[in-house]
C-alpha cells in the first residue's frame, strides 16, 4: 500500500501541458480504500470483497509515483534513481520496520511458542520485501483455517509494491535513454511508457487469468507480484495519459464524461465490496483488472477537478484518515490478530470498536512520531542511509527475538511406536486419524505437525501410538474443503503401504480410526461430483472402511471406529452452503456416525465402534451452540488439552467397554 509523501505533492508535480498540486480528493480516495481494507478485515461481513481497497492503493501509487517521474524529466530532462530510491527508503521504511520488529516481540509474548519459527521466517520475508512469495510458498488452507495468523501477513501488498518499484526506475532509465537519442522531450517518454504500460498490465490479468483454478486455493494468483502488478502498470498508464491529454480531458464535454464515469466506477466499486468475494471467479478473469480500471477514472475525475467527484472524496473525515494511510494500514492487521475474543473480553460490536479505537492511536503515534519526522528531515540522503541500516538492525532484531525454543518433553513421540513398561493386560491402541484424532490422542494442534505427544489415558490401562494427520480423510478421492478441491494423497489413503509395518511393529490390539471431517463432503469420481449422503457415496464410504477393516484385522487385532461427535457451529463460514461448519450442515456428522455404527454392527467379530458424542454432547446439548473463543473447543473442533483430559476417563471407559474388559 503506498501514499505518496504530501510535501513532494504539495511541490507541484509538473506534467506536460499541466500542473497539479496537492489533489484533496485523492486524500479521500486512500482514506476510503483503507477504509474498505480496515472494515474487510475487522467485519468481513459487512465488507465481504473489502479488500479491493489494496486495489484501489496500487492504481493510486503508479499514478502518482509515475507522475512525479515525469515531472522530474520535465524540469530537468531526466529521471534521478537515486533520488526515487532514497524517497522510498525515506517514506517506507522506518514505519515499517518499528512495524515488523514491534508485531514480531508482540508475537513472542503472546502467540504460542510454536509459533516462532514461522514468524521469524514472515517477520524477515517482510523486512526484505518478500512477503507474498513467502506467503505463496508456505500457504496451507488448513493452517489458514485452524492455524494462528501471523500479524506480519498484510506485507504481502508492500511486497507487490517495492517488487515493481525495483524495477521501475530501471524501465523509465532505458525509456529515457531511447528518448534522449530521438527528441529528448517528456512527451516521447509518456508515449513509451504507456503502451509498455498497457501491455504490462494486459499481460498480468492474462497470466491472472490463465493460472486461476476454481478448485484451487487461489492465493497465488491473488499474492503473486506477476499477477497483481497490473493493477500498478494501471496508475502508470492513468499517469501517462494525464500527461499527455490533461488539457483535453479538461475540456467541459471530456469534464462531463470523465464525471459520469468517476461517478459509476465509484458505484461499481461499492457494489464489488459489498457483494463479491475473496472466491468469486470472475475476479481472477480480468476482473481485478476491470475494478483497476475503475480505480483509474476515479483519479482521473479528481484530478481534472470534476466538481462532484472532487467534493464526494474532499469529505474531512476521509481527507484525514487518507493522511494517516499508510500507518492505519501497517497497525490494523496486528491489532486484529492480537485483540481478539480469545486474548479479550470483547466480541461484536465492542470489539470492532476497540480494534478501531486502538487501530486510530497506533497510526496517529505512527505517523508523528515516526512516519512525518522522517520524510521532513532536512537531510534526505542520511535519513536513507538511517532507514536502510535500520532494516540490518532490524533484521537481527527479529532473528533473536523470535528464535525458535525446544518443543515440550513429551512421553511419546509419532515416530517410535511407545515402549513403556506397562502391564500386560493394558490394551494397545494403534492411533490414526485426523487433527480432532491427533487432539483427542493427547496432541496438541501446532503448526508444523508436532511429532510429540502425551496419551491422555492411564497408561496402565491402555498404551496408545497416536499417529494421528492433519486433514485426513479415509476416501482418497478428491473432495472440496474450505473452499478447495484437495487432492489426497499421503499416509491418510495410502494405508495399504503404511499400515502393514506400522501394525506388524507395535502388535496392537485395536487399530482406531478417529476421523469424519474430511470425509463429509462430495467426491470426485471419474471428473464429476457424487454428492455427500447419496447411495453411491455411502457405497463409496463403506467401501473404505472395508479395505481398512480386512488390513487391520488379518493380524489379528480389532477395527475400532471413533465416532467423533458433532463440532460446534461457525456462522461464519460463506462457502456457498457447502462447508460442513456451516449450521445448517453439522448433521453430516450424525450420518457418518451413523454409516460407522452400522458397519461396526454388521462387522460385530472384529470391528467396534466408540461413540464420543454422548460425552462431549449429552442429549444433544451441542445442537445450537456456536463458537465459544475461550471454550473446551475454540475453533468449534479442536478440543483444548484440558477437556481431553477431562473427557479421558469417559472415552477410556467407552473404548474398554467395547474392546470387551
């Protein structure tokens, strides 16, 4: 996200056949984009597509960086690197190092321990400028949705920025240099930059375009710098062509237009935030392009002092919140991941509030005392220099604090199957399932995959070897969650290779199966759908179990299903009605359970089932209940180590009751 320093604009940025100075409405336009980004990330609901604001910024910050250039060439016939660089350094860094150091300390006091590694890995990445490519290749939907958030994540768009920035003045060098040899003049170099503009920007949406899969998580396409940079190639063009047409475009019939359009782009994109979304495929198809687009007119509109439009976006309040941009945008996001339901006694309403209210001081204290100091010192290539090896200083600020410390001792580890001296009566539980079966086993939810784990049970009572997955199915066909077609692959499904040496090593007398959240979903059979809960799904699910049952039982041990029990609701699940969280869907738990109470009944030799929702959900007393932050379940599916323990005396009972002791 950029703003581009107010003295430089209020110097008067000279283009050819025009001036303009400090354009007001531009001010409103940052502060409503930020606005969008704020209340996107702090009430989703009511800004579902919010995050066109990042758009919006991108389109403002080739405008008017481009701009300037253009004015420099102007006055002085060429375009100074140098200087562009040093302006950068001078207005970015120093808010955004006390940012990244500050979020990352925060961090290490607050977040889990675990959480360390990651954030010293995201807290570098953002120094560098190298947010988006460490988000892309770290990205992992189920993290996203169960994990903890980084406070550094918003990076990502800086990243696209500077990215583009490193190689700008480099384009505007050549362009320069191929104008020298020719005519020299400014006029020449608007030309050339806005068709190589043009082009950029095409070929970005295309790429955009070409790589977007609608059964994929799409943050590639939405992080990647190749993929976002058109939005900054349209400001460029916008610039170019104020350039070289301001006269024109200030001409009472051009005027009216231009007006007309600011005014419908400015509707368009009101309409894009309330009702699209992060998902909506047309977005990726050139659609991010089109609300660039739109982006542009309204600048435009603005800066020819188009009455309606400039006095829309001069409203004080958006004037003001506009000056501060940059550092609303830096603070919000870490206030978000750290003021929360869970950390705070707020929710709702009260906690937006809040969340805004300190959002406002941190940008305000930001901005005096960090951001406005920095760009008005009176000599601007030491302020550079500072600013750069601030970022060194910082860089080995956040390697130490968030230096990553040993995991617990735990009694057992995933990797050996347990040794302990216990009595020989005690049963032995080969563990598998997914990250609710890793919980329930004694695990707890971090992420990477902690190998490390303490039974819940009485160890002289049972001996279980928890090798419980994250997002693990039993069906190895492809199925959508959250909002993405997985592949599955893995040990999960792969069970005719792994389970064999894994029984023949430990010799137990159950192999449990504890898992049913990722086998709530339709399948993918052959390229097309069968839907949850149809005939040829539950064959399709039966049959899995089968397969399982003949590989646990020719050694002799029992089949043991867990029948996990309803999660809680999360209302704020938007995947188009399909996602089981939802409400409305929690009773595709009830029939998976069902579908594993029958099996196990027509299967009574050699396979029991343990039912887990009388203990967690007597009398049905979960139906209804929604997400509790500082409950036994959190995220509504994950148990919190106490309640496993509370809950262990229970399911011991329960599964020694149908092992037959």
């Amino acid at each position: 996200m950029e703003t581009i320093e107010q003295p430089e604009l209020n110097a008067v940025a000279t283009t050819v056949g025009s001036r303009f100075g400090h354009v007001r409405a531009l001010d409103g336009l940052r502060g409503l984009a930020v606005a969008l980004v704020v209340v996107y990330h702090f009430a989703p609901d009511v800004l579902p597509a919010g995050f066109i604001g990042v758009d919006i910024f991108f389109v403002l910050s080739g405008f008017l960086i481009t701009s300037l250039a253009l004015g420099e060439h102007q006055t002085s016939s060429k375009v100074s690197s140098s200087r562009f660089y040093m302006r950068r350094a001078r207005r970015l860094l120093p808010a955004a190092i006390v940012t990244v150091v500050v979020a990352i300390a925060l961090a290490t006091v607050i977040q889990p321990d675990s959480t360390r590694a990651a954030n010293r890995g995201m807290g570098i990445a953002s120094l560098l400028y190298a947010a988006n490519w460490w988000m892309i290749d770290q990205q992992n939907s189920y993290q996203a949705a169960f994990g903890t958030e980084s406070p550094l994540s918003h990076f990502w768009s800086l990243a696209v920025e500077e990215q583009f920035y490193v190689f700008f003045p480099l384009l505007l060098l050549g362009i320069v240099y191929i104008v020298a040899r020719r005519s020299g003049r400014t006029e020449a170099l608007a030309k050339w930059l806005l068709s190589l503009s043009i082009v950029g920007a095409l070929a970005s949406a295309t790429l955009m375009s070409l790589m977007y899969n609608a059964d994929a998580d799409p943050s590639r396409v939405y992080l990647g710098t190749d993929t976002r940079v058109h939005a900054i190639f349209v400001g460029v063009a916008g610039a170019c062509m104020w350039s070289l047409w301001s006269s024109a475009l200030r001409e009472r019939r051009s005027l009216f237009v231009l007006t007309i359009v600011g005014l419908v782009s400015a509707v368009f994109l009101g309409l894009v935030a309330v009702f699209s979304n992060f998902r909506a495929p047309w977005l990726y198809h050139y659609g991010f392009l089109t609300i660039a687009i739109a982006g542009l007119a309204i600048i435009l509109a603005a800066v020819a002092e188009s009455s309606v439009v400039t006095k829309t976006f001069e409203i004080r309040a958006l004037c003001v919140l506009g000056l501060v941009s940059y550092s609303v945008y830096l603070w919000h996001w870490p206030v978000r991941v750290f003021v929360n339901q869970t950390n705070t006694p707020f929710d709702g309403l009260s906690l937006f509030c809040v969340r805004i209210a300190l959002t406002a001081v941190a940008a305000t204290l930001s901005y005096y005392v960090i951001e406005k100091p920095f760009r008005r010192a009176k000599n601007p290539r030491r302020v550079a220099l500072f600013s750069v090896l601030g970022m060194v200083v910082a860089l080995g600020a956040v390697w130490t604090i968030s230096r990553p410390v040993p995991a617990p001792a735990t009694e057992f580890s995933t990797k050996e199957a347990p040794s302990s001296e216990v009595p020989a009566q005690a049963l032995r539980i080969l563990w598998f399932g997914d990250s609710v079966g890793w919980v329930l086993g004694g695990g707890i939810l971090d992420f990477p995959h902690p190998i490390g784990y303490d039974s819940p049970f009485d160890g002289a009572q049972i001996l279980l070897w928890n090798k419980a997955d994250y997002s693990c199915p039993l069906v190895r066909y492809p199925q959508r969650s959250f909002a993405v077609v997985k592949q599955n692959t893995g040990p999960c499904v792969e069970r005719e290779a792994n389970w064999p040496s894994l029984i023949a090593e430990f010799k137990p007398d159950a192999v449990a199966w504890a898992s049913i959240l990722f086998d709530t979903y339709d399948y993918k059979v052959d390229g097309r759908w069968v839907a949850f809960g149809t005939p040829e799904w539950v064959s399709i699910y039966n049959e899995n179990l089968e397969s399982s049952r003949q590989l646990v039982t020719a050694s002799g041990a029992k089949f043991m299903l867990i029948g996990q029990s309803d999660p809680l609701a999360d209302p704020s699940q938007k995947d188009d009605g399909q996602e089981t969280l939802l409400p409305a869907n929690i009773w595709r738990f009830g029939f998976v359970r069902d579908l594993q109470r029958k099996f196990a009944e027509s299967h009574s030799s050699d396979t029991v089932f343990v039912d887990l929702q009388p203990i967690v959900c007597p009398n049905d007393s979960c139906k209804g209940v929604v997400i509790d932050p500082k409950g036994t379940r959190p995220d509504g599916v994950h148990f919190t180590k106490e309640a496993v323990l509370a809950m262990a005396p229970q399911m011991q009972s329960a599964i020694e009751k149908a092992m037959g002791r």
